[in-house]
C-alpha cells in the first residue's frame, strides 16, 4: 500500500512505518509548493490513494471524494517529528480498514 506524505510532515516520519507500507513524500517526488488541487490531481495520475497532512483546511479547499483521495488529517499540536511519531500506530490500525474517500481524522 502506497501513502503520501504532505510536505508539512517532517520526511524522517516515512521511516517510522511499516516495511509492507510504501510511504512517500512529496519532496521525493519533486511536487514541492504545488497547490493542494494540483497535488491531488497528481496523485491521481500516480494511482496514490492516501495523503497524510496536518493542513486542516485542505478539506474545506478541496473535494476529496472528486479525487478518489483519502485524506488523513493528523491533528497534532504541532509539525514536529516527537509529536508526530505517535500518530504511526493510530494510522497503521486506520490503514487495515476499507478507507473511503474524504477526510480522515487521527487524533
């Protein structure tokens, strides 16, 4: 399974998944600035079904379900790599489900 990190997240967190999970980045991809419509229109052509993000506002931006997208939105204090590093058990559990489309929230 394939996820895409938002580059809002600090990229070491890839490392914290799973070997069964592909994770990427958008730096890896070379999708840095783009805008959030254009970033899923991209995910799309690269069959991504999954972004993780901490950007709240994207799903009041954007219609996730146009895009066959599920956005998991982690709603940590902050960006950094201590506070997020503990989102990782939460959303690998998350990904053993059938996501749908739209926003997810990991608290």
């Amino acid at each position: 399974m394939k996820l895409l990190l938002d580059e809002n997240l600090p990229k070491k967190l890839k490392y914290r998944f799973h070997e069964k999970y592909e994770v990427l980045t958008v730096p890896d991809l070379g999708w840095s600035g783009i805008k959030n419509g254009d970033l899923l229109k991209r995910m799309e052509s690269k069959d991504l079904k999954i972004l993780l993000s901490i950007d709240k506002n994207m799903s009041h931006q954007q219609n996730l379900e146009k895009y066959n997208v599920s956005l998991i939105v982690l709603n940590s204090k902050d960006a950094r790599y201590a506070s997020l590093v503990a989102f990782v058990p939460r959303i690998e559990k998350l990904l053993e489900t059938v996501l749908k489309a739209g926003l997810i929230i990991v608290d």
